[in-house]
C-alpha cells in the first residue's frame, strides 16, 4: 500500500467522522428548535388560561380562582423546566459546534495532505519518466554517433 492510499483511507474515515459530527450538530440544532417551539407553546397556553375570565358564583369562584392559581403555578414550573432545559441543549450546541469544527478541520488537513502527496508523487513519476526518456535518447544518440563514426571510417 503505497503512502497516497494509506492517506486517502485515513482521510476518508476523517470525512466519514465529520459527516457524522454534522449530522449530530443538526439533530442538537433540531433538538434547541423544537424546545423553543414547546417552550412558546407553553407561554402561550400560559396566557389563553389566566385570560379566562372567572364564573359568577363566589363559593365557586374562590375555589376556581385556587386550583387556577395552582395550575398555572404548574404551568409555570413547566415553563422554567423547559426554559433551563433549552439552556442546556444550547451549551451541548456550542460544544457540538466546536467539535463539529475540530473534526471538520481535521479532515479538511488531511485532504489537504493527501492533495500534496498525490502532487508529489506525480511529480515524482514525472521525473523518473523524463529520467527515461533522456536516457534512451542519451542512447539512441550514443548509437547514432557511433553509426556516423562507423560510416566515417569506411
């Protein structure tokens, strides 16, 4: 195995990593999304229940007006849990992007490498078969010279 393929194999289980490493990034992306969605959802029921307006009847009303205050504390724990949950996702996001990136630049370094090996070994190539045309026409030329030195002498 030559040093280009054992290179470009490294390379692309790097590429196959950061594929991955992008894939995570976008399900933690979709995760803090989807719990902003819930969390304005929340809010929003939050809102349309203490909106409502209370009943008439006092006996009635006074033991409404406990189990609202009661729900909606409810609500509102709900509401907190979700908000400290969504700081989370975001800190895991920002180490997501951050690994997500050093992944990234690994495999960016090593195509990079792998470019420069290819140059190098095609130039390398290059040289050796200039190399072997000069010496065949180094030898056809001897040949040549002899022959007009031959053809001199007769």
């Amino acid at each position: 195995m030559t040093r280009l393929e054992k290179f470009s194999r490294v390379a692309e289980i790097a590429e196959k990593r950061a594929e991955a490493a992008t894939v995570k990034l976008a399900e933690r992306v979709r995760g803090v999304t989807s719990g902003e969605a819930q969390l304005t959802e929340l809010h929003r029921f939050r809102n349309e229940y203490a909106s409502v307006p209370d009943g008439g009847d006092a006996s009635l009303q006074i033991a409404e007006l406990i189990n609202r205050h009661r729900f909606l504390g409810r609500v509102d724990e709900a509401i907190a849990f979700q908000r400290a949950e969504i700081d989370r996702q975001q800190r895991l996001l920002v180490q997501e992007q951050v690994a997500c990136g050093r992944v990234r630049a690994k495999a960016r370094a090593l195509d990079n490498a792998v470019r420069r090996i290819g140059d190098d070994e095609a130039r390398k190539q290059d040289r050796f078969e200039q190399s072997q045309l000069d010496e065949r026409a180094q030898r056809v030329a001897s040949r040549w010279d002899a022959a007009a030195n031959d053809a001199n002498e007769d």
